[in-house]
C-alpha cells in the first residue's frame, strides 16, 4: 500500500473528512483507480466497525463514516463510468434492495451503479424493502436476476423470508437470487436458500454475467 492510500484509510477511520475528502479527489485527478480508491474506502469502514463494536465509537462516527464514503464514492464513480465506456444495450434485468429492517444503503448503491455500467437494466428499490413489496416488483418487472443486500445479522431473516414468499408466489422459477452485504457468506447464503452470494460489486456483476447469457 502506497503512503498516500494508506494516508486515506487512516483519515477515513480517524474521521479527519476534509482531509480524507480532499485526499481521494487528488488521487483521483492524478490518475489512480477510481476502484481501488473504492477498495481502500471499504477498508477503512472495516476498521470504522470494528472501533463500533468495542465501543470507542457511537453512532455519530458512523453517520459520519457513511457520509465521508458517499462524498468520495460521488466522485469515483463518473471516473469509473468514463473507464467502462458506458453499454448500451442491455443485457438483462436485475431487481435489487436492501431487506426490511436493515437501512444500510451504501454497499447495495455500489452495487446497483457497477451493474448498471455494465450494461444490466437495474431497478433498486430502496431499504428496509417489506417483503410483499419485493414480491410484487418481482412480478412486476421479472428480472432475471434479484439482489437482496444487507448488512445486519436480522437481515438474515429478513432475506430467507423473502426469498420464501418469492417461491411462494410462483415467482422463483427461471430466476437466480444473490445476496450481499457485511457479514454475508456461504453459511447465510445456505440459511437464505438464494443461489449465490457476492462478497462485492464486482461479484455481483460477475454473476449476472455467469446468469444471463449475453
Ligand atoms: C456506515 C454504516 C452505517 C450507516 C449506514 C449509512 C448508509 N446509508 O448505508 C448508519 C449510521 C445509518 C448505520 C446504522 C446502523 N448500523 Co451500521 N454500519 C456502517 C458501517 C461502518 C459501514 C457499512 C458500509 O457502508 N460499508 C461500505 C460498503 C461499501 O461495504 P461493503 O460490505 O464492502 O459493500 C460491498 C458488499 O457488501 C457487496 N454488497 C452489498 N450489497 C450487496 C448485494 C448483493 C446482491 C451482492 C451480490 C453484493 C452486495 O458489494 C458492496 C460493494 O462492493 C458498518 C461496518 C462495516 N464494517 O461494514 C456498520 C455495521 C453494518 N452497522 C452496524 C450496526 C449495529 C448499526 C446500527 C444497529 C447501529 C445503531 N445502534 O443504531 C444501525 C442500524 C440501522 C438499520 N436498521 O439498518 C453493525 C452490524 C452488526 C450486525 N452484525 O448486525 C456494523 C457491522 C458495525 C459493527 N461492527 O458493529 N450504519
């Protein structure tokens, strides 16, 4: 890790925001991967919860923390746009929220952009989604692909139920269900009964690639 990258993490876990802020643009404007400044962001929010769960942060140091990522995450995001030449045609459909009870927005958001530059139709349907609601986008839109995000241990729950109320509508057959966020792996997958789970953005895209024939 260069000093500068490291400067970033470490600004960002400090909650130094002007200089965190002001920090990514530079390394940005002078050419580095807009993805990678995205990476190193994720890893000072790891940190950021860690200092949560031991109490030497609160809640405002979260807000914060959120705030500090989308700031930056604003700024990248155009470069990676740029970069990936924009697809035209579409290539799918892909339904996508973040379960009810959880309000974690910032990883599903991330998500939703990358698959959109990458050429999938995407609707994204909020937070704290209720499951009828799911249900009925489902329907709705029939997307080939449904992305369930969330970040807090509830949302375990909160994703198998609606995973059970899309098989219960009749609606899971020929769809592929992937979820995602924090503490997700292949334990919850299995508890959730989805398909598969993507541990970032760009494995979201790769497994609609790997879904959706082109
Ligand atoms: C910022 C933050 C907040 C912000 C959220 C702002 C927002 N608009 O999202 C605010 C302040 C609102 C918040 C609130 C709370 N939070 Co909070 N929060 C965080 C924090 C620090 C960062 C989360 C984040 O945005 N990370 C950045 C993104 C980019 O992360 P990422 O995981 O890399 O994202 C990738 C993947 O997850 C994946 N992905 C995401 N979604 C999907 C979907 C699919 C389909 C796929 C394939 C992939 C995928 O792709 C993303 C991009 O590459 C985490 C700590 C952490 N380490 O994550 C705690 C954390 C998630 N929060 C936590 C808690 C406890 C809370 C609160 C309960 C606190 C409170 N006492 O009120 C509330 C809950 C509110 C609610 N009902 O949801 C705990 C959860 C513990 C648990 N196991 O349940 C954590 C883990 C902190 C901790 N270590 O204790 N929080």
């Amino acid at each position: 890790m260069s000093d500068d990258e490291k400067r970033l993490v470490e600004s960002i876990a400090e909650m130094r925001e002007d200089e965190a802020v002001a920090l990514a643009k530079e390394m940005l404007a002078r050419g580095d991967d807009p993805l990678r400044v995205l990476e190193l962001c994720r890893e000072a929010m790891d940190i950021v919860g860690k200092r949560f769960e031991q109490q030497e942060y609160f809640l405002p140091e979260l807000v914060l923390a959120g705030e500090m990522l989308e700031n930056i995450g604003a700024i990248a995001k155009p470069l990676i746009q740029e970069k990936s030449g924009g697809a035209a045609k579409k290539l799918g459909r892909v339904l996508i929220g973040t379960v009810h009870g959880d309000l974690h927005d910032i990883g599903k958001n991330i998500v939703s952009f990358m698959l959109d530059i990458n050429g999938y139709e995407v609707r994204d349907i909020g937070i704290d989604v209720p499951v009828a609601k799911f249900v009925e986008e489902v329907r709705s839109f029939d997307p080939q692909v449904v992305g369930l995000s969330g970040f807090l241990t509830l949302a375990f729950d909160s994703m198998k139920e609606t995973v059970q109320a899309i098989e219960a509508a009749g609606l899971r057959s020929g769809k592929k269900i992937m979820i995602g966020g924090g503490q997700v792996d292949e334990a919850v997958r299995a508890y959730t009964g989805a398909d598969a789970f993507g541990g970032n953005a760009v494995a979201a895209v790769s497994l609609c690639r790997q879904w959706i024939a082109a």
